[in-house]
C-alpha cells in the first residue's frame, strides 16, 4: 500500500532496462547499429529542448538514473508513493528500424531481455510490454509469445500507425490474434515522430511544442478508430487495448463522434455491429496524466472504469515526484474513483 493510502500500480512509466541495452544485440547488427544510434541522433536533433538547445534519443534532460537501476528505481517508486510499475520502452523506430526486419527483430528482442532482466533484479516490483518487430507481422508475433512465455512481460506496444499501415490492417491481425491468446494487452504509446515512420499531422511542424503536442492525442485518434471502427475488436473480441500517453480529455468527444458518424453511415464501417464507443467500454483503457482538469469530465461522461494512472517517468514534461499525490489529493474525485485510477483498474488492464 502506498504511502497515500492506495495500492497504486504506475500503468505507463519509462526506462525499464539497462542503459547499454542496444549493445546485447549479436556483434553481426554492430554497424546497422551504428548507422540507426546516428540517424535517431540527427532525426531527434532538430527538436529544441525546453530552455533552448537540441533534443536527441536519451540525453540527459529525460533520463533519471533510475530509468536504468533498479535500485534507484525502486528508490524513487518509494518515493512517489507507487508500489508497482509497467515499464515502457523507448520510442525511436525500433520496429522498423533500418527497414531491416532481421536488426529491428535483433534490437526487440534486446530491449525485451534487457526489461526482463531489470524486472528480476526489482523485487517483483517492476514489469515491462514488450517491443515487437512490426515491419514483420509473424515475426512480432513469434516476439511476443517468447516475451510473455519465456520472459514474463505483460503485454506489447505499437505505435499509433506502424508506417504506412494503419493498425486495422490485415496484416496485423497475426499479432493481435497472438496477444488475446496470451491474454495480454496491446498498449498504443506514440511512435508517430520516430525516425522513417510516415508523419501524420507532425510533418507540418518544426517545434517540440508542436509536435509534441499533437502526436500522441492524434496518434490514439487514429489508433482508437482502427480498433473501434476498423473491426479489429470485432475480430478479437477479447483483446484488451490501451492507448497510453496521451491524457484522457479527448476521449469522451472522439467517441461521440465516432458514434455519430457510425449511425449516420453504418454502412461504411461493415466490419463492425455496433457503437465504435461500445466496443471501447467492452474492451479498452487510457491513461491520464495525474494534473489533467478534464478527469472529472472524463469521469462523468464515459465512467471510471477504464482510466489508469501514468507516471510517464521520467520524462521532461513528467510531475515526478508529485504524480501520486496529485491524484490522491484531487478534490474532484471521488475515493472510490481514486482507487480505480490509481491500481484497480491496471489490474485488470495487466492482469496483475
């Protein structure tokens, strides 16, 4: 139990693995390494840092030392008052990294054995998703099986859109039929500015306020409608999704408009029978992010079932060491809203 008085499990948290994680991949991926650290360096670079200067993949100004020790990690969990945490890989393309399906298969499966093994070293305390190589539908599924099997991770993560597909198309189906038979969730978190992935909306904008702003909502937008209206829940009727990072504030709108273009044009959608927003009450959760003013508007119109707590640790625009606490002094929720946000309701997203 935490020390605010809830058990609290941190749905969406970063960092997870050893910082030297990318050197476990075997020494014949060494140069398209190399070529990948370099492209992610000039890709990222062209983002100002807030207060000035250029962003690249894992400076300094998002990394915790606890991001990469698991002693630390548990330190500052304590700190926060977070008794449990799923972790989050990093989001630079791994997937199709290169576009090269053996290195971006090589670099998953290094990032997936280095979480698990920070996970044994975290007192049963720290979990990870796994990361799949999408470019290569059968082989991301082969991924995730040995990620859940043999390493004991919870769960996967996509990005919004995997390049030029989106997430409803039939080639992904391999891969959301192996996570229900696994009984874990696909976590939808980002990946629409990483390096060779086809831009949607963030291509029009040069700033990190810009585009940071705007990928990740538009980015669940997109993912939501594919799982919803573009019949992946109809076909995978019990697969748990999760659309993560993003707060929660857009969600009650996007569902009604979904819903109303559904009843305007039900023709148009043949591969589902019912409500877009059903089939997310039935089967999908969102994070929030702990000082978001729309939870309680959230709340009232689409319930509090199906919102998680998320540290985002440690990114800049995280409120570490805050998170827990904003949520747990909030007077605009309820307690019993509070307990559901902050580790019932990731329960049953995880199976935890």
């Amino acid at each position: 139990m935490g020390k605010f008085g809830y058990q609290v499990i941190d749905a969406d948290g970063h960092g997870g693995e050893r910082a030297d994680w990318q050197d476990r991949v075997p020494e014949r991926f060494k140069p398209t390494l190399a070529a990948f650290r370099e492209k992610c360096r000039a890709h990222y670079g062209r983002l100002k840092i807030p207060g000035g200067g250029t962003a690249r993949k894992g400076d300094k100004f998002d990394v915790r030392p606890g991001m990469n020790d698991p002693k630390l990690r548990l330190e500052d969990m304590d700190l926060e008052g977070i008794d449990v945490t799923v972790t989050f890989p990093g989001g630079a393309g791994e997937e199709w990294a290169m576009l090269d399906a053996d290195f971006a298969e090589a670099l998953s499966r290094a990032a997936n054995d280095s979480k698990a093994a920070f996970g044994r070293e975290a007192d049963g305390r720290v979990f990870a998703v796994a990361k799949l190589p999408m470019i290569d539908p059968p082989r991301a599924a082969a991924e995730l099986r040995r990620a859940v099997d043999e390493l004991g991770l919870k769960g996967m993560v996509s990005t919004q859109h995997v390049r030029e597909k989106n997430l409803d198309h039939p080639d992904f189906d391999v891969v959301w039929a192996e996570a229900e038979r696994l009984d874990v969730p696909v976590c939808v978190h980002g990946g629409g500015q990483a390096p060779d992935q086809y831009p949607v909306c963030v291509d029009r904008f040069d700033t990190r306020l810009e585009v940071h702003a705007i990928t990740h909502p538009v980015g669940n937008m997109i993912a939501l409608d594919a799982f919803c209206v573009g019949g992946v829940l109809a076909r995978f009727p019990k697969l748990r999704v999760a659309f993560m990072e993003s707060g929660c504030g857009w969600l009650p709108f996007w569902l009604w408009r979904l819903d109303e273009h559904w009843e305007k044009m039900p023709e148009q959608a043949p591969h589902i029978d019912r409500k877009p927003s059903e089939y997310f009450h039935s089967n999908c959760f969102i994070s929030c992010d702990p000082d978001e003013p729309m939870i309680p508007e959230v709340v009232k119109l689409c319930g509090d079932d199906r919102i998680v707590y998320a540290s985002d640790y440690y990114h800049w625009d995280c409120a570490f060491p805050d998170t827990v606490k904003l949520i747990a002094e909030r007077g605009d929720l309820s307690d019993g809203t509070k307990r559901k946000i902050l580790g019932d309701n990731a329960k049953k997203l995880f199976r935890l």
